[in-house]
C-alpha cells in the first residue's frame, strides 16, 4: 500500500507537468504564427532574431497593402453569417419535425443526410463550375458562396440540432398541445427557449465550418467574393521570403475563429460529438 | 390534414435542397463520365463540348484504371487517412486521460489543446510546411543547423570529442518530395484533428463510472489493466463517433495537399481528379465516379457501425 500513495504522490506532480507539456507542444505552431506576424520579412528567416527581435506592427499596418485583407474578410464575414442563418432556416424545422414526429423513415432519411456530406467535392466540381457559369451566371458571387456554404454544412446542422432536440422531454410539447398552442407557437414559445443553447451552438460551429472552408470558396471564386481562404491559398507562392507579413495575413484570418472557439469550445463539444457521448 | 402532414411539410425543404444538391452535379458528372470531353483540343474541336455523339462508352473509366496515377492516388488517400485516424486516437485517448485529472491551470491547458481545431487548414498547412517543416527557412532548418553547430563545438573537447567526431553532420528532411509530403499532410491534419478527439474522449471519460474502478482497484487490477478492460470498452461509441467524423472530412482532404504538394507527385485521389479536370473532363468525371463509389462503401460500413448508437 505504501509503494501504491508514493507512487500517486509523485504521479500528482509529474502526470500536470506532462498534461501542460504537451498543452504547450500543440499550440506552439499557433504561438509561432503569431510570434512570427510581428518579425519584418527579412528577420523572419535569419536564426540570430530566432527569439530576440525588434517588433513591429509593420506586417499589419502594411495588411491592406499587400493582401487587400478586409475585402477578403468582410467576404468571409458576410458569407459565413448569412450560409449559417440560411442552414437554420431550413434545419430547424427539419431537425424538428425528426425529433418530435418520428416516423419509420426518419433515421434512414438523417443517414442519407449525412452520407451527402461523404460525397467528395472534387468529383462534382466540374459540373458545378459549368453550371454556375454557363447556365446560371452566378459564378463568383456571395450568393453562391453562401448556398454551397449552407448546402454542405446542413447535414451536420440537421445532426446537431436533432441530437439536442431530442433531449428535450415530449411531454412540455403534449401539455402545450393540449393547451392549444399552434405548430408554430410550439416552436416559438417552448422549442426555442428550451432548445436555445443548442441552436446557438450549432450555429458556432457552423459558422466556424464556413470560414474554414477552403475548397468551394477557393474553386467557386475568382475576386468578387473569394474569401480568407481563397487569399491564403492564393498568396502561399512567395512564401519564404515573406514569413513576416504571410503570419500576418494568416493570424488575422485565423484568430477571430480560434477565440471564438476558445469561448464557446464546452457548448461546442456536446454538439460535435452528434449526441452518441453524454 | 392528418397528424403526418405538418412534420412532413417541415422536413421538405431540406430534403428537397439536399437532393437537388446530391442528384443535380453528381448526374452530369456521370453523364461527362462516359463522353470524350477535353476543355482544349486543336485537332478535335469538336470533343470541347458536351454532347451524346462524343460517346465513349467505359472508355474514360479503362483510361483512368490504367493510368498509373489512379492507383497511387487510392494508396495515397488510405495510407493518409488511415495513418490521420490511428494517430488521432491514440494520442487522443493518451491526452483524454491525462487532462482527465483536475491539476492546476486544467482550464488552461483545455483551452491551449483545443485551438489547433479552430485554425483554417489552408493557413495550417501554409504555417506546417514553410515555418515549421522548411529544411532552410523554417525551425526544423534552424534546429538541424544548430544541432550540427553544437556537435562540431563538442568535437574539440577532450575524449568526449572522439565521441561525437564519430557523429556525421544531421541533414534535415525536405517534405516537398512526393512520400515525405504525405508524411507532412498526415502530421498537420492529426496535429489539427487531435484536440478534436481530444474533446470528445474527456466529454465520455467524465461519465465513466467510477465505483467500478474502485472495485476494481479492490480487486486488485493494476491502472493499466483498468484501463484496457473497463475504459476502452466505455470509450467505444467516442471512438466510433471520432473514426466517423474524421473519416468524412479527411476523405476529400484538398486544401492541405494541394499546398504541399504542388507538382511533386504526392497526390490523393480528389487530387488527382483536379489534376485530370485541368484538360480531361471526361477522365476526371470517371475518377470522380470511383471516389464516389469509394466513399460510399466506407460510408455505409461507418454508418452501419455508428447509427445503430446515434438513434437511441
């Protein structure tokens, strides 16, 4: 027994020191981007100023020169907003109609939803490029940004809030029923209240999905309405003699998302993890 | 109206958007799939646009079966995917456990693990390849250049130095060439996907029952035995959820490979299909009928696996 207490005592101390450890390995890339955004291009590569150096604020002041960036960000901001307004539009009521009214179909109709979501792009691209530019004439504009947003992201919109609407207890929606409230009374004055947190974080994450994608906004756009990945993607060809401003660049598109996530990340779990872990 | 008719009129919208978004491209890429279609062509101008009488039978599916591409791509795309989630859940799991203690500055270290999954994974893998993994420019250059520098100081010390004279100069390791950028994709994608697993692991670990670790310690079941045969078997459905969800985002992995892997060979299978779409529509359609096809047997066994734990 004794062995066992000492070997815990010193598990106590080592096991944090570990945890913190690794903590810190994971977000080094991220410090490093960050560290970097504030070198000049020049410093940036020499390995005397690897840790010691002037800061400057140069790479940011010189952002709008170099990338055009708030272009692209109002762009990614715009599209972002309204692909996720319009996907809880429409997977609302779907994911409510599942959870309250389930028929013999619905699980079949939910696995089909998501087995949308393993279609690879790559292999319509083609055809949705052709489409959108020969037919439709909307190629490279927010609009369809915004649908293909919305469209690849509803499945796990859908997903996500079935799972927590189904935790909601029926019989607050049957006692309402018996009262007399309207399908859309139901949803406006006992679903949304209850489910309000569930939505709200399925809307984070759909939103954090929409900014981060970089295969449809890159194809889909030439300037319009390209967003913060197509300037990523579009400017990594003189990467190594422009680390300074490139961290730049790339921190301001990707820190609204991380801090956004660093606030939200406990609502963010239940919804990730499509209900299966409590 | 019956009772039916609300709920179904709800769920319309949705189906309907979602079918029209599955049916619509999928069809015409099926359609370009067995046509003779190129976007440039001097001596045929006629194959540069789409038409029945430009038939070519399963002559794009032979042609793409045979390009020795096609199945270095499927290779490709297994070995990253598969090597992403093995890598994903252990780690995952070896951090769930550790994290899942309370210490000092625990939500801190929550919040530094979680971070990579936030991150655009075109400016992932612009960060991994060119300030990370450069062999010149970037820290692994750097260290490998002050390793070198340190072994060469130490080569004058006195019966130490034989030792280390012995030591030859370190090279660093380019991930631009075609294997060793897969090995680049799989360690930004597991170091961006692992918080993910992460996540979830502790969110079930919290659940675990613990008056049966208790009975088991009483029993006499080492940590590590405990862990096998009680943690495992309750971590199970996470596992299940984590190899699914991974595997639908990683199987049209894009942005990542196209940034380290332009030009170099490395390629996976939606790659490839951009490779072809630059001339050859019809032989991209193809490819991407069998990406298609491939996705779907991997998608029918993940959701055989999983749904039946999702519905109750």
């Amino acid at each position: 027994m004794a062995a066992v207490t000492e070997r815990s005592k010193l598990g106590t101390i080592i096991w944090p020191v570990v945890a913190w450890i690794v903590a810190l390995i994971f977000f080094f890339p991220i410090f490093w981007l960050v560290f970097t955004s504030f070198k000049t291009d020049a410093d940036a590569v020499k390995p005397e100023f690897l840790f010691f150096f002037t800061p400057t604020l140069e790479n940011y002041t010189n952002m709008t020169q170099n990338y055009d960036y708030w272009r692209f960000a109002i762009n990614s901001v715009i599209t972002s907003s309204f692909a996720t307004l319009f996907a809880l539009a429409v997977g609302v009521p779907c994911a409510y109609a599942m959870a309250f009214n389930p028929s013999r179909g619905t699980k079949d109709i939910l696995m089909w939803m998501l087995s949308t979501k393993m279609l690879p792009a790559a292999a319509v691209l083609y055809p949705m490029t052709f489409l959108t530019k020969n037919f439709l004439g909307i190629f490279d504009t927010h609009f369809l940004v915004i649908l293909v947003l919305c469209l690849i992201n509803l499945p796990i919109v859908i997903w996500m809030l079935f799972t927590y609407f189904k935790e909601i207890p029926k019989e607050i929606i049957e006692a309402g029923k018996m009262d007399g409230v309207t399908t859309w009374g139901e949803i406006k004055d006992i679903l949304i209240p209850l489910a309000w947190g569930g939505v709200a974080s399925t809307a984070l994450l759909c939103f954090i999905f929409c900014w981060n994608e970089a295969y449809w906004t890159v194809r889909l756009t030439t300037i319009d309405a390209a967003t913060l990945s197509k300037l990523i993607e579009g400017n990594r060809a003189p990467e190594g003699l422009f680390f300074g401003r490139l961290s730049a660049v790339s921190t301001a598109a990707v820190m609204p998302i991380v801090v956004l996530g660093w606030f939200c990340q406990k609502q963010l779990v239940q919804g990730l993890t499509f209900g299966a872990v409590k | 109206m019956s009772d039916r008719t609300i709920p179904r009129l709800l769920q319309t919208p949705a189906v309907i958007l979602l079918l029209i978004w599955m049916i619509v491209p999928l069809s015409m890429t099926l359609y370009f799939s067995f046509i003779r279609y190129v976007l440039n062509s001097l001596r045929r101008p006629e194959w540069t646009t789409p038409a029945l009488e430009n038939w070519r039978g399963f002559g794009n599916y032979s042609y793409v079966l045979n390009a020795k591409d096609f199945w270095f791509a499927i290779q490709n795309s297994v070995l990253i995917v598969t090597s992403i989630l093995v890598l994903t859940v252990v780690l995952g799991l070896a951090i769930a456990v550790l994290v899942n203690r309370s210490f000092p500055g625990r939500g801190i270290v929550r919040v530094l693990l979680i971070s990579p999954f936030f991150v655009m994974p075109a400016v992932n893998a612009v960060l991994w390849i060119n300030m990370i993994l450069d062999p010149v420019l970037g820290l692994q250059g750097i260290a490998v250049g002050g390793l070198n520098t340190l072994i060469d100081g130490l080569r004058d010390f006195p019966v130490l130095g034989a030792f280390f004279s012995l030591w030859p100069e370190l090279q660093p390791i380019s991930f631009r060439a075609t294997q060793t950028s897969a090995y680049a994709v799989i360690m930004m994608v597991t170091w961006q996907w692992t918080p993910f697993a992460v996540l979830i692991f502790m969110t079930s670990l919290q659940s675990e029952d613990e008056s049966q670790k208790e009975a088991a310690t009483l029993d006499g079941a080492g940590p590590w035995s405990q862990f096998i045969n009680l943690t495992v078997p309750h971590l199970a459905r996470p596992i299940a959820i984590v190899v699914m969800i991974q595997s639908i985002f990683h199987l049209s992995l894009y942005a990542e490979i196209e940034i380290v892997s332009r030009g170099n060979g490395n390629k996976n299978l939606p790659y490839l299909i951009g490779e072809f779409a630059s001339n050859n529509i019809g032989a991209a359609s193809a490819t991407g009928i069998f990406a298609v096809i491939l996705a779907n047997i991997i998608a029918i066994f993940l959701l055989r696996m999983v749904g039946k734990s999702l519905m109750d």
